[in-house]
C-alpha cells in the first residue's frame, strides 16, 4: 500500500447509488483513496463517507478548495453535469463523470474544450469499455481475427431501476431522455469495436411501461457506418419483473463472429423473482476497477485518457441524432465533429 502522499486524492460528488461502485473501486486501489463524499443530502453523505473513512461534506465549494483533492468523480443527475464538472476543471481538479458528458453536443464541446485549455483530465464514465467482454471483442476485432466487420448487435435489457414516477431520469429536462442517459453505453462500444464514427442514426422507441412516459423506456438505435457496416444497439428498461436482466454481444466479420452473453458466459438462473445473470468473479466490480485505474494512469498521462474526451463528446451527437429520429422517424445523418 502507497503512502497518502503518493495516492491520488479523489472526492465524489453526489452520492447516490452508483457512487457505491466509485467508493468501491477506490477501496481496493492501492493508487487512490477517497477523500470526501458530497452531497445536499447530509445522511447520505454521512452515510458513504463513514464506510470508507472519508469526510462528508454538503457545501461543493468545500470540494473545490480542498488541497487533498486531486480529482472527482461526479455522480449527479445529467442536467448538472457542465456546471459542476467546469466548476471542477476550473478549480485544478480531474474529473471522472458519470455519462452522459452533457445533454447537447454544444455543452459537451463546452466542457470538453475547458479541459483542453486548462489541462484537466476528463473521462466520461463508459464503464462498459472497461468490462471483461467488451476488451475481450474489442483485443479480436482490432486484431482483425473476424475480418472486416459487418454487423453489431448489442442488447441490454434490464427491469425498470429508475425509482418511483418521480424519478428525475424520467424527467427529459433533467436526464435528457433514454438514448442520452443509457443508450451513449451501447453506441459507445458498437464505434469503439468498429474503430470509426457512424455516418447515420435511425432509432425506434417505446413506451412499454406505460404511455403516460414522458421517454421511452425500450429503444433500438441502429447506426450506419461509411463501409456499409451497421450497429443495433437494443436497451430496455422495461422488462417485468424489474429484476429481469439479459445482455447479449455479437459481432460479426467478413471472416468469422463473436457472441458473448455477459463474462465467460456467466451464469443464468429463473427464480421466483425474475430471470437473472450474474458474472462470475467479480466482473462489474473489475469493470469499476479498471476504469479508476485507468483514470489515474491518465492523470500522470494526459495521454492514456480512456476513453478520450472528444469520443464520448461525439456519442452525445449521435444520441442528439436518435432523440431527434425518435421524434421525426426519420433517419438522421451525422455530420463530423473534427
């Protein structure tokens, strides 16, 4: 174990549930320690910082001037993620953030320049690049082992863990709607694996909750690439019971495919609650892990910064563009960011 000095100092703001994966991640590095959890919310503030031997805290200002803070992880709703996160570049700080980069591509070009000026680490929180099967692909298809790749399906289809109908995610003002707060993972890994940008967005949706949504809860967004190449990236959030999950990855080449369903196939149960899959060993937690130790590595090495700041701020562009086609039915073409 590092001395503290030696460690990388990190807060979270916000602590909510995914914090817990953060707090976690930090626990068992041996390069990063947790300095303080903060929150408007005193007790769970209180109550996160207690179980990791960190302070609380309810004022972000505190964050801001805190000498022991080298980075942040910020986990708060969607709609607060460019004032915060430019409040946190602007004080010295890295910053790690839970996706999405922002609700419009202007914003996010906003927050991502900011960092470029004052030369802040910024990643976005696509933890599922992080994850065994997701690298697993991506080491076959960069190595051209397939060939060339022609097609991509990605399925995610989880029950409903959104809260109560007040929940803000449900709110578009706040979240942004479905293909911007959990759709950007999906079309995240479909161009990573093909190593190039879409050239087209087409997406359908719908409310299968409930038709008084104010978002839809099940969306397929296929985009389409230069080379004729497509990806369908599949996400729900409406699967009955609301402990259901299944996740399926299949890619297929010119010269052979790959399916994986979870890590190293997992383990698939009925009970009498719900379907389930589970990973074994630990792999969402070898994820989490993953994504903080890269985030430090880039810390020393602004270069190392995975994924880049300008790939997921290109992501929120094609989310914009399935949002839109949700709304119109049409498909929309991509212009390129660069």
């Amino acid at each position: 174990m590092g001395s503290e000095q030696q460690q990388t100092g990190f807060a979270i703001v916000g602590a909510g549930g995914i914090a817990l994966s953060h707090a976690g991640a930090l626990a068992r590095s041996t390069r990063g320690r947790l300095v303080s959890v903060c929150d408007t919310n005193a007790r769970a503030a209180e109550q996160l910082a207690a179980a990791h031997g960190a302070r609380p805290e309810t004022e972000f200002s505190e964050v801001l001037t805190d000498a022991d803070v080298d980075a942040v992880i910020l986990c708060t709703p969607n709609r607060t993620h460019v004032p915060l996160g430019r409040a946190i570049i602007e004080a010295g700080k890295h910053l790690l953030l839970e996706k999405p980069l922002a609700l419009t591509s202007a914003d996010a070009e906003l927050l991502v320049r900011r960092a470029e000026d004052l030369g802040r680490v910024l990643v976005v929180g696509h933890t599922h690049r992080h994850s065994d099967q997701a690298r697993a692909i991506a080491e076959l298809v960069h190595g051209e082992e397939i060939g060339e790749i022609r097609y991509i399906h990605i399925v995610m289809n989880g029950g409903w863990l959104w809260g109560g109908w007040s929940s803000w995610v449900l709110d578009r003002a706040q979240s942004g709607g479905h293909a911007l707060h959990n759709g950007v993972h999906l079309m995240d890994l479909a161009a990573w694996w093909m190593n190039d940008r879409p050239i087209a967005v087409r997406a359908v949706g719908q409310k299968v909750t409930s038709a008084a949504l104010a978002i839809h809860d099940y969306l397929v967004i296929d985009l389409r690439f230069a080379n004729g190449a497509v990806a369908r990236c599949e996400i729900s959030r409406a699967e009955i019971p609301r402990d259901s999950s299944f996740t399926e990855m299949r890619v297929v080449g010119s010269a052979g495919a790959i399916e994986r369903r979870w890590d190293s196939e997992g383990l698939l149960a009925w009970t009498d609650r719900a379907q389930g899959a589970w990973s074994p060993g630990g792999a969402v937690a070898r994820s989490f892990s993953g994504q903080i130790e890269r985030f430090i590595d880039a810390i020393a090495d602004a270069s190392r910064a995975f994924p880049p700041a300008r790939d997921s701020l290109e992501v929120i562009r094609w989310a914009e563009a399935a949002e839109e086609s949700l709304a119109t039915g049409c498909s929309v073409t991509i212009g390129d960011l660069r």
